[in-house]
C-alpha cells in the first residue's frame, strides 16, 4: 500500500542539497494511490442484519465523551451502520449507537427537532414533509465516556480495529482499513455548555443570594411567566445603541428590579396565591426571568393547570380593576417547563 512520505522534509533536504552544489542521489518518492472510480464500487456481499434499527439509536443520555467510528452513506446506510454496530457490542463489548441524518438534521431547519427545538425535546423522528428532504446517512458513534481523557483512551482502542463487517463494503479510499479514521467527538444532543468544567460567576451568584432565587427552588422544573433583558437591533448605525449615553438608557439596568417587583406582586396577588405555587426569580448577566411553580417532571399535569390559570389572570394582573397593586409587564407563561439543573449549577462550586 503506497502512500506520501516526508515530502515536505523531503523536498526541503534536495532544495538544501542543490544550493551546494552537491549530487542528489535519485529517490523514490511513494504517492497515494488513485480514488476507487464509482462506477467500481460494488454493493454489499455480506448479510446485513434486518433487526430494528430504533433500539440502536442515539439517545440524549449517551456519551456525552464518544468516538465518531465511521460514516455510512446511500440506501443501505442503515444496515450498514447496524452491522457494525453489532459487531462492536458483541466482539469488543463497546457501547455503540446509531446516529442517522434523518433523525437528527442540525444543518438543516427542522420542525421540532434538536438543536433547533427547546432543550427538552430529543427524539429520532422527522414527519413529513422534512423526512423526504433529508439524504441517507447513518453515523456510528461509540463510547459513553465522561471525561475527556477517557475518551482519548477509547480513541485509540478504537482506531486499531478492523471490523469483520467492513470487508466486504467498497470504498472510494481503498488505502483506509478498519476504523483507522475514527475522530474523537461528543454526543450533539448534549449541549457544549453542559460538556465541560465551568467556573462560578461570583456576580451571579452574589444576584441570586435573596430568599426568593430560583436556587431555593425544590423542583427540577419551573414555570416561566416572563423575562427583562437589554435592547436588540439589527441596525449598526441605530443612534439607541450608539454611545454611552444609550448604555445608560438601556432597560437592562433595571431587568433586576423590574423582574424583582413582578415577582413581588405576583406573590400579594390574591388570585396567583389561591394557586398555591411560589414564585421565584433568576438574575444573571444578561437578563432576569421570573418562574412560577415547583415540578419534579416536565410533563405534571398541574404544570398545564397552572399556565392555563395564568393566561386567564394576564390581563387582569396589568388591568388594575379590583387589584391594589398590578404588574408595570404582562406575563406570557411559556409553552413547556424550564429544566432548572443548568440554571442551579450556576451556584454550585
């Protein structure tokens, strides 16, 4: 098998011989060979298995450290994947899952689907239309490791093997044997915030230090009703952004305060307290959110008796009529509960 060796040394030490003058003796430089033509390429030999292909598929609680093994493309994609997949459960006892375009199109814009969906939604399944726009891809991803460092180990246990399953498949690289090409990568339905070591803001947790933080919350999950942040634009040359005088003017300096008095109205609210759910607030660097309700799962059914009461008291909480106090921003509770376990690490060291 040839392949390129130390051209660039190589092509140095000959320019360094001839600007002395001195005889270079001839050498034999090895080159890559030729792509396989694809019209060459032939189908699958062996058996492929025909088992379902769904308990093989990667789960957000994968990973998240893994190694990306090989890439399979074209109508047999699948059972390509699967075969191998197999073979590295029951021959190497590795951990091994099935990663499809399909089920997962991050460079596309897919209804519902991660990245692009809320945190909570991670499935494998695309309607149509999306399913016919998606081409036929299936990755095999290997490892459930939780450091980095693991996952270098399994890196190179990984390279050297070479699959049964694999020889019988044509491929345009006829130099690449086994899983020799394998990269090290981590789980995409896990977020990269989530992956790696992170230092406590000091300030955040300085803002977050009152008895009504969404840190004191019990709950996994709460209800968000609204949130304060700082001005947007498009525009580079919008005279709001321009200077130091528009920081000053930025609603931003007073997101804290202004979620901090929602929160306190909400709490005297007689019709917010028959509800029976606390209120919470959460402060960070770019804005303030107020949260409604404690929740240990993000489909309790008094999580959506509690957005629906919410939605009836929005306008009557900003009306006035019948209130001594009343919010200056009307709530909007959002669609689906908020998972508090990233919010609640920003307080833990």
């Amino acid at each position: 098998m040839k392949k390129t060796v130390a051209a660039l040394a190589l092509v140095a030490a000959l320019a360094g011989g001839a600007a002395r003058g001195q005889n270079i003796p001839e050498q034999t430089v090895e080159v890559i060979p030729d792509l396989t033509s694809p019209d060459q390429l032939k189908d699958p030999s062996g058996i492929l298995p025909d088992d379902p292909i769904e308990p093989f598929l990667l789960t957000k609680q994968n990973g998240p450290f893994m190694v990306l093994a090989k890439t399979f493309r074209g109508p047999d994609s699948d059972r390509l994947a699967l075969a191998l997949v197999k073979e590295l459960r029951q021959e190497h006892g590795l951990p091994a899952y099935i990663l499809r375009t399909k089920d997962w199109p991050g460079r596309s814009n897919i209804r519902n689907i991660p990245p692009q969906a809320d945190p909570q939604v991670a499935r494998a399944s695309v309607n149509v239309p999306e399913k016919y726009r998606t081409y036929d891809e299936a990755a095999v991803l290997v490892g459930d490791e939780k450091t980095q460092e693991a996952a270098v180990k399994l890196h190179h246990k990984v390279k050297k093997i070479k699959p049964k399953c694999l020889d019988e498949v044509s491929s345009i690289f006829p130099w690449r044997e086994g899983l020799s090409k394998a990269i090290r990568t981590t789980n995409p339905y896990a977020a990269s915030q989530d992956l790696y070591p992170h230092k406590v803001d000091r300030l955040v947790v300085e803002m977050n230090s009152g008895d009504g933080s969404i840190a004191r919350c019990p709950g996994q999950y709460s209800l968000q009703v609204a949130e304060f942040t700082g001005r947007a634009t498009f525009n580079e040359k919008d005279s709001a952004f321009q200077g130091h005088l528009a920081l000053l003017k930025s609603p931003l300096r007073t997101a804290a305060s202004d979620a901090e008095k929602m929160a306190n109205v909400l709490r005297k609210d007689k019709d917010v307290a028959k509800l029976g759910q606390p209120i919470f607030v959460f402060h960070d660097r770019t804005s303030s959110k107020v949260y409604v309700g404690s929740f240990n799962a993000p489909d309790d059914p008094q999580a959506g008796a509690l957005r629906d009461a919410l939605l009836k008291l929005a306008v009557p909480l900003i009306d006035g009529k019948s209130r001594s106090k009343t919010v200056d921003t009307m709530i909007v509770p959002a669609g689906a509960l908020t998972d508090l376990a990233p919010i609640k690490a920003n307080f833990v060291k």
